[in-house]
C-alpha cells in the first residue's frame, strides 16, 4: 500500500521517534509499506515519521527497486563511527523540489536491528553515508533544512512559504 509522505513543517517531521521494541507483523506490514511508497517518488531513503510513524525506523535501497540486495532496514539505528567529509546536494521526498548542498560525514559505521530484531553493524560510504545520515537525523526529528548554511535555509523556507501560499505545496 502506497502511504502519504507528510511534508515540512507538519510536527510529526520534528518529533524523535520512539524505539522499536516489537518486531511483528504489523512492524513488517510498515516496512513493505515504505518501500513500496519510496519506490513510487523514486526515493533512495525514507523514514517513518515521513509516513506519520513516530518511531525509530527508516529503508534505503540505492537501486530504487532494481536490486534486491540494496533493499536495507535500519531499525533504532544509530552512528558509531564517521570520518572524513562530503558536501553533496540532497533531496528529501517531505520537501519536494527542493535540493541543496548538506556537509556530511564521507563515512559512517551505523549499529542497527533489522526487522526480526537482530543487532548488526555496516559501513556506508559517499551516497550510502550520506542517506544513513540524512535518514537517521529523520529518526532523531532532525531535518536537512536545518543542515543548510543559515543563507541557503532562508533561501528554502522562502521559496517553500512561496509555494505554500500559490497552493503548490
Ligand atoms: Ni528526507
């Protein structure tokens, strides 16, 4: 089933989501979901509070549907190592049409459960770390409008309080 991706400013995007202590059918059901949704924007990541889901969780998958093995579930994650830097241009499907170059870590080790609850570590390096990081600041109620230079937010909250007002957002 394809969910409604909540956009900035709803509250929901800025709240940290609760952890995940349950790993059952309904978890697995929200999962399915997610990809499904993200698959349909042509989105790389999405967290559950993009759905109106106030909880730990977030999929990726780099091949947007077309490799099997890229399809990811981090649940409760979190970042335990990072090194070096990236200063990419990124999107966010709750902020649709606008991009913008976020400072990241060009590496991340996260720690995370996948969907039956088992803990495991994984690397992510350039488009990869910067999804973890993008995704995981989701989880924790953090947006990358908030990432941006103090210049290039005011630059974006205008251009979306325009958008809003034309009825285009
Ligand atoms: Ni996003």
């Amino acid at each position: 089933m394809i969910l409604k991706i909540v956009k900035y400013p709803d509250p929901i995007l800025s709240r940290p989501g609760e952890p995940i202590t349950e790993f059952n059918d309904e978890l697995r059901k929200l999962i399915a979901d997610m990809f499904e949704t993200m698959y349909a924007e042509q989105g790389i990541g999405l967290a559950a509070p993009q759905v109106g889901a106030s909880i730990r969780l977030m999929v990726i998958d780099l091949s947007v549907g077309k490799a099997p093995k890229d399809k990811l579930v981090l649940i409760n994650p979190e970042i335990i190592f990072t090194d070096g830097k990236l200063y990419e241009e990124e999107g966010c499907l709750s902020f649709p049409e606008i991009r913008e170059k976020v400072a990241r870590h060009a590496k991340v080790r996260i720690r995370a459960q996948d969907e039956k609850g088992k803990w495991f570590e994984m690397d992510g390096v350039d488009v990869l770390s910067r999804c973890f990081q993008h995704e995981i600041d989701h989880v924790d109620g953090m947006l990358f409008i908030f990432r941006m230079s103090a210049l290039k937010r005011d630059l974006n909250l205008r251009k979306i309080r325009k958008m809003q007002r034309e009825g285009k957002w």
